[in-house]
DNA sequence: TAGATTGTTAATCGATTAACAATC
DNA sequence: TAGATTGTTAATCGATTAACAATC
C-alpha cells in the first residue's frame, strides 16, 4: 500500500481529534465534522479515508472506535519504537517532558548530551547518557529514532554516529540540513525558516 | 510578485547558507556548490533564483553579496517586524533564546506567561509579561507576530487575543489546529505528527 | 574551441478540489 | 420520497525535474 505522505500526516491529526472527540460520548462522525475541528476540507477527509479502505456505516458517518483503529494498524508498528533525544537544552527537554508518556507506541528511552553536570542525571523521566557512548547505548537499548537538538555546528556528527548505531529515522531540529544515508528517513524542521516565512507574509500582508 | 511558497523556504535558507560560506573567503558560489550544501538539486536552486530575477555573472557562479542583497530585498520588510512568544515553557525559552540577536529584521520584543513567578521577569534578555495583558501590550509594543507555545487547551483561546491585538502572524506549536481570520497567516509546526510520520517510514523500512 | 554553467520551457509528478452517481 | 452523506473519477493546481539552447 503507498500512501501519500500528507496524508499519513493527516491521518495522525484525525487519530488524534477522533481520540479528543470520543471521549464526549459519541460513536460516530461524519467526515465534515471531522474537517471543521482540523480547518480542512470534507472532501479531504474522505479521500484520506478511501487510502484505508475503510468504509463507514452509510448516512450515519465513520465508526470512531474502527477508524481509530484503522489508522493505528496503518501507522503503528507491532512494537514500540524507541526513540532517543541528542541534546538537552531547552528544546530537547520540550520534546523529552511533552512526549513521555503521550504515545504507546512510541518511547523516548534515552537522552544524550555533553554536559557532566547532566550526564547521570534523569530528565523528564528518562535516563541522560553522554554523546559519547552514542552508539553503544543506542545499539544496547535498541533506538530506532534520533532526535537532534545539539547545536547547529555538532548536527552532522552527530547524525552520522545515529546512522551508525542503526537508527532508521532522524528528526533534525537544528537549522543545517543534514544528508544522511538512503535508508534512514530525515524530516527537518527549521524554526528559523518557518518564522521569516511567516514574516514574509506579514509584510506583503500590510505592503 | 508572487513566489511559490516553497521558494520563499528555500530562499531563508539560501541566504543563512550563504551568510556561511562567505564567511570562508569565496566571493561566487556555483548553483551545483549551494545546492550540494542544501542537499538539493542545482536546477532548483537555478529555479529559485530566476523568480527573483538576478542574474549572476555567467560562468563564474553567483556573487554571493548581491544574492544575499537580493534575497534580503524580497524578504525583509524596511522596519523591523516585531514578535511575541505566548508560553514560556522549554519550548518557548527555546525559541527566545535561540532568536534573540538572530535575526535584524525580526526582534522577540515581549514573551507572556500566566506564571506570577515568570511574570516581571526577564527571560532570555525579554521581559515576561501577564498573559492578562497581551492585547494591550501587544499593541502597544506594535507586535505583528505571535508564536503560541501554551498547552493545548489554551491554544485557541491566545490566538483570538492575538489576533484582536492586531497579530497578522501566528505560529502555532500546539497540537491543536487553529482556526484564523483570513488576513493572519498562519503556519503550524506539529510535532507529534511530525514524529509519528518518521515512525510510520522506519515501520515500513523495517517490515 | 571544448567544457562548464546558466536561464528557461516543457514534461512530469504529487496533491487538492470539483463534480457526481450511489446509498440510505 | 427528499435530503444528506459517502466514495470515486476527472479536472485543476502547484511544485519538481528533464531537456536544451545560449553563454562564456
């Protein structure tokens, strides 16, 4: 099966809404009440829902428990993915302290950074490593996952030992883009970038 | 003048690239050089640089002043477009700090939280203000741009603020999705799918 | 010149939206 | 039934890539 990748983007937000939603006590909903809570189209969420093969029980919307479950066979692994964070600074705490605990099958198991003072330590609930003994502990724990928040000069290197240690997918944070080897999966966010584009807008906005 | 939304990104990063490499001595940099850099292809950073209708000295490669100049040009507004952080957390600690003194033409001029302990202080060299009050300072510190990093729940409740106070930029952190006027712009970064979209490709790596 | 590089058009790919028959 | 809703095909839009003439 070979999924538009906005739409596996999108079916984790639905994921996510349905899980919200079901908790007021209804069992069903119709695609365009799906659309409004996430400002898209009905249209949208149909053809989304087609790519799963799912059907809804007609005129009366989607089964909310099904279509949960639908995505998480499509999205989820069978095991949980572990996840490591390289780099505890205000933003890989953000990330550690936000997610612990938020998604079962997806676990940050370990962080990593240079400072002794927090090497040692447990952050968030979870155990700080030095980048150092990268590879050994990301073998030994079996991560999967990097997440890079080092500073922009230490991003490459530090990719490079993930990609020695087996992991398969990177999240980069920082604001160098990365090249990494075909196998491993990089999504990039770069903050810099998305707010001076949201600037650009700003000014065309008032010009 | 109308760019493709992705130009704009690309053209962020062309710059912060090339404020790099100049740094290193070289004067003219080859489209196939700055590509590489950006692990892109040279046709579309070629492309890119038609929309903004430079033209480089043929054969020895761009002047990377003149681009830089030229890219300043398009982004950049004449004053500096000022920006407020609502929520300062790690995450947005993160990003004031890592923005302060960044960027010219883009200033974190005021950050808010609902915290009495944050609130009068300085966080990053900005001074936290009540969340109370952020229509009216936002106002009155003529603040364009609003970046929400609050818990969830309050999301949509500080972009309505915002956007009364006369914000014509959000940038959404949360997890939820927001719903804005149609003269504000709004970019969301949502890193739970982010994640979990990594997630999926290794899962299918693996299998 | 020959080779390298650019600027631009045309072709392709991917994603969204419009249109509508089928269903309850 | 009439109205609301779905599932799907076709059309459109936007972005990337291929191809290539022009330039130094």
């Amino acid at each position: 099966m070979k999924l538009p990748e906005k739409t596996i983007e999108r079916l984790s937000q639905y994921r996510r809404t349905l899980l919200n939603f079901s908790a007021n006590g209804r069992t069903h909903i119709f695609s365009h009440e799906l659309a409004a809570l996430l400002n898209i189209t009905a249209v949208q969420v149909r053809r989304d829902i087609m790519f799963l093969g799912y059907t809804s029980m007609q005129r009366k919307g989607y089964d909310i428990k099904e279509l949960i479950d639908v995505i998480a066979t499509l999205l989820d692994d069978n095991e949980v993915i572990n996840v490591g964070v390289v780099g505890i600074g205000h933003l890989g705490t953000a990330i550690t302290a936000y997610f612990k605990g938020k998604r079962a099958k997806l676990d940050i198991v370990a962080v990593f950074d240079i400072d002794p003072d927090k090497i040692g330590s447990v952050i968030a609930g979870v155990s700080c490593f030095s980048i150092s003994q990268l590879e050994e502990v990301a073998k030994d724990m079996n991560i999967s996952i990097g997440v890079i928040t080092v500073p922009p000069e230490h991003a490459a290197e530090v990719a490079e030992k993930l990609t020695q240690a087996g992991v398969k997918g990177i999240m980069n944070f920082t604001t160098v883009p990365l090249n990494v080897a075909s196998d491993v999966y990089l999504e990039e966010f770069d903050m810099v970038t998305s707010l001076e584009k949201v600037a650009y807008f700003v000014k065309k906005q008032k010009g």
